[in-house]
C-alpha cells in the first residue's frame, strides 16, 4: 500500500476524546478507510495503547461501548490518538490530548509522538510542560492574545509570563 495513500489531510485528538459504540480497531481505523492492519498496530503503537488493549478479552475486536465508558480516561485518549495519526495526517491538531495520563506513559507518548511530528505539521494545546516541549515554536495565549512566540527555550529566557507557567505555578499540571 503506497503511503500517500494512506496520508489524510488534517486529524486531531482532545482532552475529552469522542469513541464510538464499536471495536477498538473499528474506533482506530475511522476515517481511514485505506489503513489495515499493519496501520492499526503501528497507530496503537505510537499512543502507547497496544499494550492494554492487547490485554482487552478480544483485543482490538474488543467492543467499547458507547463513548468508550468502559475505559479509563487515559485509555480513552490513547485511543482517540491513535485515531489521529493512524492515517499520517499531513496536519495533526492536538488539544492536550495526554492530560489523563500518568507521567510514565505520557513520557512514552511523547517519544513517539517527537516521530510522528517529523514527518506531519501540528498544533498542539497543552498546559503540561512536557507537552509544550514536543513543539519547534510556542505561542503563548494570554487573555485571549498571542503575547510571545518563540522556541521554549527562548521563552523561558524571554517571556516572564511564559517561564512562570512552565514552573508549575501558573497552572494546574493536571
């Protein structure tokens, strides 16, 4: 199967995923219809979810149930990621997509994410440092307004605002 076959145009994961009453591999593989197997494992791979759902009774024929309820919201979002960029989406739109996860996981994530961030354009929310890091260039919104934009290293040196959120106390580090 060629690879720009499988490419789709834009794919996004949020902090509050939607899964369907369907399979594991069903809710995957949703909207892209060119992707098999070998996808879905790779997809399952990259949001570290291969591992539990290779524990589910039926793996990925495993039914969720509507939204997916039977599922910890962690799980929930790995799957809706794997969602995201199981077709290699040209554009990845993530809005703190990895909020519900434990440190470990979410480390793990992050690594296979950096991967799949080579060869696709995102925008990524996110309130956690470490997901921040992911990103070549940061905008930091304040009161509704892009107020700095920069590398995260550049604002951390620049932007007080900027350096005071990353430090933990200027969010919630959910």
């Amino acid at each position: 199967m060629e690879r720009e076959e499988l490419r789709s145009l834009v794919s996004m994961a949020f902090e509050e995923p939607t899964l369907f009453s369907a399979t594991v591999g069903e809710n995957v593989l949703m909207g892209a219809e060119a992707a098999g197997e070998p996808e879905l494992r790779r997809a399952l791979a990259v949001a570290q979810a291969d591992g539990f759902v290779d524990r589910l009774p039926e793996g990925t024929a495993t039914q969720v149930g509507e939204q997916g309820l039977s599922l910890s919201g962690g799980q929930r979002q790995r799957l809706a990621l794997a969602r995201a960029v199981v077709g290699r989406p040209r554009f990845l739109i993530l809005d703190d997509p990895l909020s519900a996860l434990d440190v470990h996981t979410e480390a793990r994530v992050e690594a296979a994410l950096r991967e799949v961030l080579k060869e696709t354009t995102a925008l990524v929310v996110a309130h956690r440092p470490s997901t921040v890091m992911l990103a070549d260039r940061v905008a930091l919104l304040s009161g509704g307004r892009i107020t700095a934009v920069g590398t995260h290293q550049e604002l951390l040196r620049g932007s007080a605002e900027y350096a005071w959120l990353m430090s933990g106390e200027g969010n919630d580090n959910r």
